[in-house]
C-alpha cells in the first residue's frame, strides 16, 4: 500500500514538474516580447504598467523555477526500486538464511570471529543515502538542462538587440531613455566574450576537466577501500623473489 501510495505521489509530483517547466520557457518569452514592447525612443506612456506585468512575469518564473525541484516519477521510482533491493539484501527472508548459514559455518565450524558480509560492508545506509542524493541531483540536472535548452536562443537575440542598439545610437546620435542598460549589457557582453576567448584558449575543455574528476574519484575510491596499498605491498613482494631490471641486464 505504501509503495502504491508512492507511485500516486511521483505522478502527482512529475505532473507539477512538467507544468513549471512549460510556464518557465513560456515565461522567458513573454519577459521577452514584454522588453521589446518598451524599447521606443521616448519612455511610453503605457511604461508603469508594462513594468508591472513583467514584474508578475518574473515572479511566475521564480515560482516555476522552484516548482521544477520537485522529483521526477522516473526519479522517485528509481529511489524506491534501490530501497526496496536493499530491504531484501538485508531483511528478506532469502538474506536470513544467507546469513545464519555464514555463521554456522563460519562460527561454529572454523571458530571465527563474527565480520559484517561483503554487502553490509560496502553497502552502507550512509552510501545508500548518497545515492539518493546522486540520483536526484542528475533528476534535477535533467530538468534543468531542459528547461535552459531554449534560453541560450533569448539571450543570443538580447545580445543582437544589444549590438543592433548599441551601434544605432553609435551611428546616428540617437538618445534613447534606455540607453544605460544598453550600454551595460554591452559591455557585459564584452566581458563574456574576453572571458569565452580566454577560456578557448587557456583552459581546458569540460570532457577533459571531466576525465580529470572521474579518476580522481576513482583513485580516492581505490584508496578508501585500501586496493591502492594492496598492490603496492604486491608489487614489494613480487620485488621480493623477482629480480631488478638492473639485475637482469646484467645477466
């Protein structure tokens, strides 16, 4: 029952989700068209009110922005299929009698101390809870990434506008009321553009800066379970019978 009422509140919950992302993207446009709508030469009449639209625009945007933090069905449904794998490698029946017969032959036959198993060793509740972490995090990544994937194409028309604005007065001598913004934003693009050029050529890419944490993650794993001075006491006991390069180049 519990686990039915779950998958009631996942959809609920992706359904919530899926709402705010399309108020979002909706949302960007309209802050776009409602811009556009005060960019004239004199400051509009019609200014206060306008502005007050975009401010209610905004905050239906803020409100989306959070609504989107909700979990996915996919991602609750993930979280519930890890828990319920782990209660049955822990609690099921199956891994009981698992249990009692590692210790009748461990304790009772070769008179062993007791150990925790491979599983409650290395599947811990504190790294079961991680994984919850980790696998809502790629859920809200995923959203996210949706969400945004429309905005890089507002925020390269805001730029044109800037630049198009920007060089109209340049040109012309023109005084429009919001020419402090574009000048700004101009010199914001400026910056951006510096930095993106800075980035290409003096930093590395993201799959490379990628690679780089993947094997540290790797080498901090193989150090915390200990595989790392494992193989070096391997390697001093091979070094032990076997003899040196050194040694062999002058046989």
């Amino acid at each position: 029952m519990k686990y039915l009422l779950w998958l009631y509140l996942a959809n609920i919950s992706n359904r919530f989700r899926w709402f705010a992302t399309v108020l979002f993207r909706l949302s960007m446009i309209a802050l776009a068209v409602e811009h556009l709508a005060l960019a004239t030469h004199t400051r509009p009449v019609y200014y206060d009110h306008v502005m007050h639209i975009i401010n209610l625009t905004w905050l239906a945007a803020l409100l989306a922005w959070f609504v989107m933090l909700l979990p996915s069905s996919k991602c609750i449904t993930n979280v519930l299929t890890i828990a319920r794998r782990d209660d049955f490698m822990r609690n099921s029946l199956f891994a009981k009698i698992l249990r009692l017969i590692k210790y009748i032959v461990k304790h009772d036959l070769f008179d062993k101390k007791y150990s925790r198993g491979i599983y409650q060793r290395f599947v811990t509740p504190k790294r079961i809870k991680l994984l919850y972490i980790g696998v809502y995090l790629y859920d809200i990544y995923k959203v996210y990434s949706r969400a945004l994937g429309d905005l890089i194409y507002l925020v390269v028309a805001y730029f044109a506008f800037v630049c198009a604005s920007w060089l109209y007065v340049d040109l012309t001598g023109s005084n429009l009321y919001y020419y402090p913004s574009i000048a700004t934003s101009f010199n914001w693009g400026l910056a951006i553009i510096g930095f993106l050029i800075f980035k290409v050529i003096f930093l590395p890419d993201f799959r490379t800066l990628k690679n780089a944490a993947i094997k540290i993650a790797i080498s901090a794993a193989l150090h915390k379970f200990g595989i790392i001075k494992a193989g070096y006491k391997l390697d001093e006991k091979l070094a032990s019978y076997e003899p040196s390069q050194k040694e062999q180049d002058n046989a």
